[in-house]
C-alpha cells in the first residue's frame, strides 16, 4: 500500500509528539516535592532543593547538548533523553529515600535537557515555515497534559494503594514505548553547515540583543512555571488549612488551564501574531498575580492560579519561534541557549523557599514570581518595537 508524503509526515510527528508527552514528566517535580516533604518533614527552603536540582542541569548541559546534536543529530539525542528519562523515573520505586530522590530528580533534569534542546529543532525537520510556531504549541500542549494528570495520578495512587511513588512507574511504561517508537522511525535531519565548535561560540550568541531578551524571558517563564507547580498547593494549605491530598489539586488546575491556553495557542498563533498573544499573556499573569497576592477565598484562588496557567502557557514557544527564527542557520546553538534559561526553575523555587521562611509566609515566594510577571510585561513591550 502506498503511503502519500502527508501522512508519511503525520507518521513521523506522532512519535515526536510522543516524546513531547514524556517530556512533560518533568513537572511531576511540582507535586513530588509537596510528597516528599511531608515525608521528610523538610522545610520550604531543603524542600525546593528538589525542583531545584532538576532545573540545575539546564545550566550545565544545554549548550553543550547543542554541540552534541551536530555530532550524533537531532533524533538520537533524543532518544539517549528518553533512556535518561526512563532510568530517572525507575529509581524511586526501587529506592525511596532523601538521596535517591535527589538522583532520581538530577536524571529528570538531565534528560529533560537533552529532550528540550533536541525536541524542537527535530520537529523543524519534519514541520517548516509559518506552521512550526503552531506545531510547537501543540508539543508544549501534549507536554502540559502529562503535567495536568502527573497530581491526579499521584492522589489517587496515595487514596487507592496508600503509596502515591506509583505515579514513578506509570510514566515510565510511556518513556519505554516512547523510546522504542521513535528508535524504529527515521526521521530527514538537516544538514548542518556551520558548525559550532566551542561553548564560548555558542555563549557569545547572548551578546546579540533579541537573543538575551529571549533567554532572560524564558528564565522567567521557566521560574514562573515550576514557582506555581510547587507552591500553589502551599498557598491553600496555609490560607485555608487544606491537606496535600486536596491542596495537590491547584497544581492540576495550573497545569489544566496551561493544556487549555496551549491548545487555543496553536488556534490563536495560527490565525494572529504571535506579539498579540504574548501582550495577552502577560495581562492574564499580572491578574493573577494581584490576585495571588490578595485573596484569600478557594473559589478567587482557583481563578488566579487559573489565570496564571493560561497566561504562562503560550510564552515558551513564542520566544523559542522567536529566536530560531532569528538565526535560522544556527537552530541547534540557538535552541541550546534558550533550554538553558530553564535554568529558571533553579533560581526562582531557591529565592522562593528562602524568602518564604524568611517571611514565614509564602507571600515570600509570591514576591519572586511577581518580579518574573514584570520582567515577561517589560519584554512584552520590547518585542512590541522589534
């Protein structure tokens, strides 16, 4: 039977949208560090260690993960992601303690890095032109509906088995057929004719103007993402006495309302421009913010963590279309960088927890995610003008 170059096309995408989901194994972090803390009986400060050390290997491998993609292309790369992935995840079942926890995270991190760097410029192979922003919305929608169900999973593994670390292999079985899907699927890569040759090469991209804006916003979304996943459970827990159990809820309807924003982006970002998206996006954020800040009734918090995933929920691919975009001949150092202001999701849980118990009160960590909403208001008005 003879299969049409569209739907050859269509064949190819699945196991990457595939990969896109597993992807989205990393925000298990969020409801995994409200677990273990409890568990541990750690503070805020020790206890955003956790999401702090999956974001750390941002920092660390994703400009060289870059480079390795002129190596051994974009397609392996993520495959070794997803074996890293599949190891991160099989770890807390087989060893539940305060150190494999910070292991298991470090591989999640690690993993994450190279699927994140990789993911994207392999989907420009198969998806060109105007269309790729939209396409990879819909990757950053399959990823924010792992996200979505990652709190739902652990919950009803915790009331129906007593043991919420079950979450751990159900993801893992995905990693697994992600792997083996992609692996049987060849994939055209393009060829790559300007080599990188150095981390300093790849760095000195930062010196160009739309580029650092770009990376600085995704430090902030990143920040923003990971600051609400782990503490929007907190915020109902110290407000109105809630317990994890149902406190865990909020970081699913963050990650609900993220789904939902990403799925009208491809909509939106198909039929407007991608500035008037992100403008949008940033006025939802700062409703939510005042509202964070203020309210202290279920319904009106619901409603600004609401806000927030819906505004959250478009920025990342903007500014990544943005920025290959930009430099079209240098996709995979470009695309390097910007995984690496997930180094965001270090920086901001830190400042939060520190702040936090500093205040005993987790206005702290609403302060840190407000000036994240800023910074996203002030770019939104840079790329206004570029």
């Amino acid at each position: 039977m003879n299969i049409t170059r569209q739907e050859n096309k269509y064949l190819k995408i699945i196991p990457v949208i595939l990969a896109f989901f597993a992807m989205g194994f990393v925000d298990l972090v969020g409801i995994a560090t409200n677990y273990v803390k409890a568990d541990f009986d750690l503070s805020d400060t020790v206890a955003n260690l956790f999401p702090s050390m999956v974001f750390f290997w941002f920092l660390i491998f994703s400009v060289p993960t870059g480079m390795l993609m002129n190596r051994i292309g974009r397609r392996k790369t993520v495959l070794l992601s997803l074996i890293v992935t599949t190891a991160a995840l099989a770890l807390p079942y087989l060893n539940y303690s305060f150190a494999s926890m910070l292991v298991s995270f470090s591989l999640l991190g690690i993993g994450n890095t190279l699927m994140q760097v990789s993911i994207n410029p392999l989907l420009s192979n198969i998806v060109r032109g105007e269309k790729l922003a939209s396409s990879l919305t819909l990757g950053q929608f399959v990823k924010a509906i792992a996200s979505f169900i990652a709190p739902l999973i652990a919950a009803w593994a915790a009331a129906s088995f007593g043991d919420w670390k079950l979450l751990f292999p159900i993801f893992m079985v995905v990693a697994v057929i992600a792997t083996i899907w992609l692996g049987l699927t060849q994939i055209k890569e393009d060829e790559i004719t300007d080599k990188t040759s150095t981390i300093f090469q790849c760095l000195s991209l930062l010196g160009d103007r739309i580029i650092l804006l770009s990376f600085l916003g995704i430090i902030c979304h990143v920040g923003i993402d990971v600051g609400v996943n782990v503490t929007a459970p907190k915020i109902l827990i110290e407000r109105l006495d809630m317990p994890l159990t149902e406190a865990g809820f909020a970081t699913s309807l963050y990650f609900l309302f993220r789904t939902i924003g990403t799925f009208t982006g491809v909509i939106a970002l198909a039929r407007t421009s991608a500035k008037k998206v992100f403008g949008i996006s940033v006025i939802l954020m700062l409703f939510s913010m005042i509202g964070l800040l203020m309210f202290h009734n279920l319904t009106l918090i619901y409603i600004s963590i609401a806000l927030v995933g819906l505004g959250n929920s478009n920025i990342f691919p903007i500014l990544l279309f943005k920025a290959m975009s930009y430099l079209p001949t240098k996709k995979n150092e470009v695309s390097g960088l910007m995984i690496m202001g997930l180094f965001g999701g270090t920086i901001f849980p830190l400042l939060m927890g520190l702040l936090s118990d500093t205040m005993n009160s987790q206005m702290g960590a609403l302060i840190v995610l407000s000036v994240g909403v800023a910074y996203l208001i002030f770019l939104s008005f840079k790329l206004r003008k570029g």
